[in-house]
C-alpha cells in the first residue's frame, strides 16, 4: 500500500507539471505576436496567425490524442505530446535563422498538437491517481500550476524575448537594406535561446516519463454502449448553444492578451518590455479570479455569475475603447479577471444531464476552442483597416454572445 501510495504521489508531481509547462507556452504567444511582427515585417492579421496556427493544432489534434490514450494508455500519450512539444520548440531555431514567417508557424503548430495529447491525456489522469472522493482537489491543485504558468510566461517572454528596441516606419525607412536585414534578424534571434531550453526541459520531462513507471489507474466504462451519432448529441440546445458560446469565449479571450501589448503602445506609448509586465499582472487577476469565483458560485448560481462576468468583461472593453491613456489600458488588464470563470463555467452547463450524450458532448465543447483561430485574424484586420483600438470590438461582441448564454442559452431543453 506504501509503494502505491509513493508511485501515486511521483506520478502527479510529474503529470502537475505538464499543467504548468502547455499554460507557460500558450502565453508566450501574446509576445510572439508584437515580437514576429518586427522580425519578419508583418500586418496585424498576418501576426494573428500565430493563434490560428496553435488553436487549429488543437481543433485537428483533439481526436486523434482521445484514440491514442484510450489505444495506447496514459503514459504513452503523456510522452508523444512532450515529444512533439519539444520538437516544435527546437523548430523555432531554424526558423529564426531562416526568418521566414511560415516555419515559426508551422513550429507552433507542432507545439500545439503536443500540447493537445498533454491536456488530452493529463485532466483525466489526475483524477484517476488516487480516491475517487479527492478527484476534484487534486485536478484543482493542479489546474492552480496552470494559473502559475499563465502569471511566469508574459515576465520571462519580455525580458528574454523582446529586445526593447522599437523603431518606428520612418526610422526603418531611413537605414540601409544590410542594416534592415541586420536589425530583422537579431529580432528573430532572440527567440533561439529561450526555445531551446524550453526544449530541453521538455525533453527531460519527456525521459523521465519513460524511465519512472507511471501506474496506469483503470477507467470505469458507464452507461450505455451503444454509439451515439453526433446529430444525436446536438438535439440538445443547450450543448449547441454551448459549442456557439465556448466559441465565442475562446475567440475573446485569445484576441484580449494577444493584442494587449500593441493596445497599450498605441494607447499609452508603453515600451514592449514593460507592456509584457502589465500583462502578467493580467494574467495573475486571471488566476485570482478562478479562486473568487470558485467561491462566489456557493452563493450564486453558475449561469447568473457567467452572464454578470461576461457584462462586466464586455464593459471593461467598452472603456478601453472610448478612452485613452492609461484608463484604457487598465480597463483591458482587468478583463481577464473576469474571464477568468468562462471556460470551465460554459462547459459545465453544456454537458449538464446530456446522460449518454455526455462524452461526445464534452468532445464537442472540446474542439469549439478553434474560436481562437479566427477570432484574432477578423481582429488583425480590422486593426489593420482601423486602428487596434477600434478592433478590440471582436472580443466585445464574442462576450455578448457568451453574455445571452448565461442569460437563456444554458436552460436545459431537448430538441
């Protein structure tokens, strides 16, 4: 019983730490964004690839990584996905030195199928690593290493990634072919260091998994077995609604941060480095915010909280919008805080008293993250034609939409 116990405990030190390294990644992408744009000349809507590039990996990875764990078994999952993680990281150095935009692309887009089979594989196998009574405490615990990542990734990417040195049009335009080349280039360099240690310790992760045998806890199958269609599972309205609202949500909630460092340079002048500061500070209201609302849902109903949340969101960007300066910066740093109860309050009322329907269902509100991918590219455009401030008028209306989700989208009804 002491062995399993210590076998137990080993295992979910290592799988809490996959929570912290796929949540440090993802939020690097908001410094890829201003960072890739100056090294390899980009429009707004051509750095908003970067997100279509990673949540595309997921919306395409997502079934294939259910198939392997339930082929192949937890552990095996947990190794591919750290394996291609660290094979999209040591891309980023070939792209660098090549600098051309499509391999950083193509890079990210293998980090994100890694990632996929991580988060895949790592939610349920924590609940499976110990009593079934203290499954939620520990997804919890763990979940809280992903609040961590989020909070370290925007501090670490800004002092290690971006150079400080923003030159404007007319001082680009003033210096010769060699000395533009040169300046692109030592932009592009600076992601080589950081990606390739980010390898190495995924790498390790990874030969760890393979040398410490990690116990494979058996799943219980449940209800029925008969296969349901995926037509079957959508004749409930609010798992459709759901899938609309996660879509919606994901989109708002990638364009927020992915644009902020751009937002506070044009609104308030501030310096990359320190708008990357503002940005974990972001994030950090984003961890708080999953532990307030963990308590205020004791008080209030889940649904009524979601649509308070979303208004106040939906507000914050509507300030951000009509003023300028530091208000409006400020107004957008606050809106991951109220953001920060969506993903797992939506998903919670789209599977609810689905009975057989629940698994394909959960898959369903899954693979509606693919909102991510095209939310940022309507809003890179918009910047693009406008200004960014004017574009922050995407994910403004994606929280509306998940506003009448919490408002009527979420009752219970059968089609």
């Amino acid at each position: 019983m002491t062995n399993k116990i210590a076998s137990y405990t080993l295992s979910f030190v290592l799988v809490t730490s996959l929570f912290f390294l796929w949540a440090f990644v993802h939020n690097l992408e908001p410094i890829l964004i201003p960072h890739l744009k100056k090294a390899c000349q980009l429009t707004d809507m051509q750095s908003a690839l970067i997100d279509s590039a990673v949540y595309l990996g997921y919306f395409i990875m997502a079934i294939p990584a259910g198939i392997v764990m339930k082929k192949y078994g937890f552990r095996r999952g947990i190794i591919i996905g750290l394996v291609l993680y660290a094979i999209g990281a040591f891309l980023f150095i070939p792209a660098a030195n090549s600098r051309m935009y499509i391999f950083f692309l193509g890079a990210l887009f293998i980090i994100a199928s890694g990632c996929t089979f991580l988060e895949t594989v790592a939610n349920p196998y924590v609940t499976l690593l110990g009593k079934p009574e203290g499954a939620t405490t520990r997804l919890n615990l763990s979940q809280s290493f992903n609040g961590l990542g989020a909070f370290v990734a925007p501090i670490l990417g800004g002092q290690f990634i971006l150079s400080g040195i923003e030159l404007s049009q007319s001082e680009q335009s003033a210096m010769s072919v060699e000395q533009l080349n040169a300046y692109m280039q030592s932009e592009a360099n600076t992601v080589r260091i950081p990606y390739l240690i980010i390898g190495l310790v995924v790498l390790l992760v990874a030969i760890l998994f393979i040398f410490i045998r990690t116990p494979e806890p058996g799943v219980k199958e449940t209800g029925t077995q008969e296969k349901r269609s995926l037509l079957h599972a959508l004749r409930h309205a609010h798992l459709r609604n759901g899938v609309i609202a996660q879509f919606f949500y994901v989109g708002a909630q990638v364009c927020v941060t992915s644009f902020f460092i751009r937002f506070a340079k044009f609104s308030s002048n501030i310096p990359e480095k320190d708008a990357a500061f503002w940005l974990s500070m972001a994030m950090l209201g984003f961890m708080l915010g999953r532990f307030v609302g963990t308590l205020l849902t004791r008080y209030i109903a889940p649904n009524r909280l979601l649509f308070i949340y979303s208004l106040a969101a939906a507000g914050l960007l509507g300030v951000a919008m009509v003023t300028g300066s530091t208000i409006a910066v400020w107004a957008i740093i606050l809106v991951p805080f109220f953001e920060s109860i969506m993903f797992p309050t939506i998903f919670s009322l789209a599977i609810q008293d689905l009975k057989e329907d629940t698994e394909l269902g959960s898959s369903l509100v899954v693979m509606s993250i693919v909102g991510g991918a095209f939310a940022p590219l309507l809003m890179g455009w918009i910047s693009d034609q406008s200004t960014i401030k004017l574009a922050y008028i995407v994910p403004l209306l994606c929280l509306l939409v998940v506003a009448w989700y919490g408002a009527r989208g979420y009752k219970v009804q059968t089609a």
